[in-house]
C-alpha cells in the first residue's frame, strides 16, 4: 500500500485546482488519490485527551486565512464538536477510527437534524458550498472511536460558524 505524502498531494491538489475551472471535481479527485493509500505514522502528532487536535499538513498562503490549507485531525473517543458550517469546499476523509456525524440545514428559524451518518476508516465526505461563507455543510461530528481525519478546507476552518 503506497504511503501519502500530505504536502505533496496537497500541491497536486493546487495543480489540479488551478487547471479546473470546476470546483465541484475536487471532492472526486481527492478521494480518487487517497483510495488505496495509508498515511504516514501519526501518533508524533499532538494529542490532547477529551478533545479533538488539529494539525495543520499544508497551508496555501501561511501569511494570511485565505487559502487551502490541510488538516490531520487526532481525536479522543466520545469528543463531540459543537454544531458548525465550514468555508465553501470541505473534504473529509477518516484514517482511522469510528465517527457519526450529524448534518443539519436551516429552517425559519432554527436548524433541524436532516441526516446522520457513519464514517468507518477509508470513506470518505465533501461538500461544495457557496464562496465567502463559513456556515456551509452545517454539521457536529462525534467520535466514537478513537482516530485520525484528514481534511482539506478552501479558507481557513477556524473561521467556521459554530
């Protein structure tokens, strides 16, 4: 099984991003690239028990929150995050572990439970929203498992809704 090196898919990621005028093929192009692959060892990544930690792989511009950027999230089992939307492209991909996520959407005035759904080692989530807003894919993940995610973001997560 051929090893992925994170910052070097992360730069075909923004070869491929600049020859395509469709952001909608990412989702495909990634999964398509991490099929059949393992990461690297990741327990020298931080950990921080009862919690989720992000590190950030690969950033496009480190100056600034614009940008793609790559995540290797490491979670700690029962960690639950707050319900939140994301910038407009969100890829997920889980290296290891067991996680439900809980997608939800607006309504009038409040967010309604739409769907929930198992994520087991190797499947993979993305999704296209609109450009400039941080209330995209409005979902929570909880671990049920102890693992890793890998994620890849078109701005800066942090600045997500919650």
């Amino acid at each position: 099984m051929e090893k992925i090196s994170v910052t070097s898919l992360f730069q075909q990621l923004l070869h491929y991003r600049d020859r395509s005028a469709d952001l909608s093929t990412l989702g495909p192009w990634l999964k398509h690239q991490v099929t059949g692959c393992s990461f690297p060892e990741l327990n020298h990544l931080p950990f921080k028990t009862a919690t989720y930690t992000r590190s950030c792989m690969a950033k496009e511009n480190t100056d600034t929150k614009q940008g793609f950027q790559a995540l290797i999230m490491r979670w700690d089992e029962q960690v639950q995050t707050p319900i939140h939307g994301h910038p407009a492209f969100s890829f997920y991909y889980v290296i290891s572990g067991l996680f439900k996520m809980e997608l939800f959407s607006y309504t009038t005035d409040s967010l309604q439970l739409q769907d929930t759904q198992l994520f087991y080692p190797s499947d993979t989530t993305w999704f296209l929203g609109e450009m400039g807003r941080y209330d995209n894919f409005i979902h929570r993940v909880t671990c049920l498992e102890t693992g890793h995610t890998f994620h890849i973001y078109s701005e800066d997560c942090q600045q997500a809704i919650s």
